[in-house]
C-alpha cells in the first residue's frame, strides 16, 4: 500500500489547473472543469462501486473502502456464460453476499455464447424462463434494484453477442429481456444500463432498444488508446472526448434520452499496448474523469481493480501506480 503524498497539494493543483484551462481552450475540451476541490465534492456524491481482483466479495469491499477511506454504494461482478442454471445461480450467491448491505449489485449479463444460446434465439423468446428465472432470485435474495448491464461492450467484436452485424437484434433481445424480468413481482426495480465500450469507434444506435426499456446509459473506458501523437496524455485525454462515439457523444446521446450516465467498468492501464511514450501511472486521466463524473448525470462509475497480463494491468493498491492511486483517493 502506497503512501505517496496526495496529488491535490496546493501548488500541484493551481499549476496543473492553469495549464489545463490553457489546453482546453486551445483543444475546444471544454467539458471538464479543472482539477480542484468542487468537482472533487460533487463526484464524491455520485454512485462508487469497484470489481476487485479475485471477486468482488465482502471482504474485497471492507479493504478497498478503508483504502478509500470512505463506503461504497455499489459493488460490481460478472455473471456466469457457462450456462443459465450457472449464471442464476452465481447472481442468487452474489446478491446474498451483499444482502443488507446498502450496496447495489452491477452484474455484467453475458447474452450469448457458452451455454446461453445465441442472439437469434434469444430474441425469438427461447429463453425467456430463465430470465424470469434471474429477477426472481435476485429479488429473493436481497437485490431487488440491482443493475444489469446486459450485453456489456456490445459495439466490440470480442464477445459472442456483439451487436455489429445485427443491432437490431441485440436491441429485440435486450427489450425480450427487460419484459420478462420486469414481469416478476418484486422486480419491478431492476435496471437495465446500455453499456458499449469507449474503444471501438462505432456505437450501433440501431443497438438501442428504446427509452422505456433503459435506466442507465453507461461507457466502459480505459486509460488507452494507440497511434503515436496519443502518447502524450493530454492529447489522448482530448481524443477520449472528442473521438466519434467518445464522451461527449455518451453525454449527448444520455441527455437526449433522458437517462443518466454511468461508467462501469474505467481505469489506468499498464502501458504493454500503449505507443512508446505513453505514461502508465497517470493521475491526469484520473482528475480528468473525476471532473467529468461531477460535472455531469453520472448514476455510478465502478474502478476495475484487475490485472489481466496480456491485456491490461489496472490495480491501484498494489504500488505501480502511485500517482494514479493518489489521485484516486483524492477525488473520490
């Protein structure tokens, strides 16, 4: 566990904040306000959650909070792909852990593949039971407002239930789903958040299965990007707002819905398939999404407290990334 000074020391702060407005004039980033204490204390009354290392149990929860020094209110996992009877069965003990806990369970919902069936079928209603099936555990076990985020990083092609070829699809399916699981009694609190990933450069809004069957429009996002000129962590800051489907397009396209935001999964991540150049441990992506999260309709954001070789190393006690972790602690 690290001790390194805070990043919101006086001077750091007024230096770092006069450049940035400097940067966001001149970039037209206007969406951020500056590193400093306001936006600390409104995203601090935002929605926190975490996925640790391992699963996130109640134990994993108690040591990131002291860590933080302060409680959280939301808790995140991931569902079993195996099979239904695996994945209802893994959401019943994941609610239970958290049952009167005050925290709400965000559980990443697979779709497709493994023993889930596909897209087509789903839509069609061959699963429809064991959706009704999952509201009605998670309601007897204590997380009647839990919310899912089905479908996960749809605009990838990583998953098996990526919506690129057939958004129409993925949106028929999703909508199937929200109506059999809202039919359950109890389980009329559940949320559903829409939740594509910041990396790719589309986002199918053919994808979208309507206003009435979505709570929560979410953007999973990590400190990585590719191409040379990115390497410096302002300009990939800027790239993250501007791009195509990027941040600004995920508060725009929330606002005119009328749903608030939310980012389930975000973090810092080691620099294996970053462009040379590029810095790891930047605290700047940190108080960058901290001002966001306070200066917009933000439900809850979740850090991805994992380490995955190969793909990305994002854990923040460990000590590899102290300024980051600082950062962290500072502003949340």
């Amino acid at each position: 566990m690290s001790t390194i000074p805070p990043w919101s020391r006086r001077a750091r702060r007024q230096v770092a904040g006069a450049a940035l407005v400097v940067l966001l004039a001149a970039t037209g980033c206007t969406g951020a306000t500056r590193f400093g204490a306001e936006s600390s204390a409104v995203a601090a009354t935002r929605g926190m959650g975490v996925f640790r290392q391992g699963g996130t149990t109640p134990a994993t929860v108690a040591e990131w909070e002291r860590w933080v020094g302060r409680r959280l209110t939301h808790v995140s996992s991931y569902l079993e792909s195996s099979s239904f009877s695996a994945m209802i069965e893994h959401a019943g003990w994941k609610a239970k852990q958290f049952q009167g806990s005050g925290k709400t369970l965000v559980a990443g919902v697979p779709l497709a593949g493994g023993g889930l069936g596909s897209l087509a079928s789903g839509a069609a209603g061959a699963h429809d039971a064991q959706w009704r099936q999952l509201a009605a555990t998670l309601v007897a076990n204590g997380q009647p407002n839990a919310i899912l985020r089905l479908g996960f990083e749809f605009n990838g092609d990583w998953f098996p239930w990526s919506a690129r070829s057939n958004p129409g699809q993925f949106a028929s399916y999703f909508r199937r789903i929200v109506s059999a699981m809202r039919s359950v009694p109890g389980a009329g609190g559940l949320q559903f958040d829409w939740n594509p990933g910041n990396g790719p450069a589309w986002v199918p809004e053919a994808a979208y299965p309507g206003d009435a069957y979505v709570d929560i429009i979410g953007m999973d996002i990590y400190d990585r990007s590719y191409g040379p000129r990115l390497a410096n962590s302002e300009v990939r800051w800027n790239d993250f707002m501007n791009r195509p489907y990027g941040l600004r397009w995920h508060r725009d396209f929330a606002g005119a819905h009328g749903k608030p935001m939310s980012f389930p999964e975000w973090g810092v991540t080691s620099a294996d398939k970053h462009v040379a150049g590029a810095t790891a441990d930047n605290a700047s992506f940190v108080n960058h999404l901290a001002d966001w999260i306070g200066a917009n309709d933000v439900a809850y954001q979740s850090y991805f407290d994992v380490d995955k070789p190969g793909d990305g190393l994002h854990r923040l006690m460990t000590g590899r990334f102290p300024a980051a972790a600082a950062a962290y602690r500072a502003r949340f």
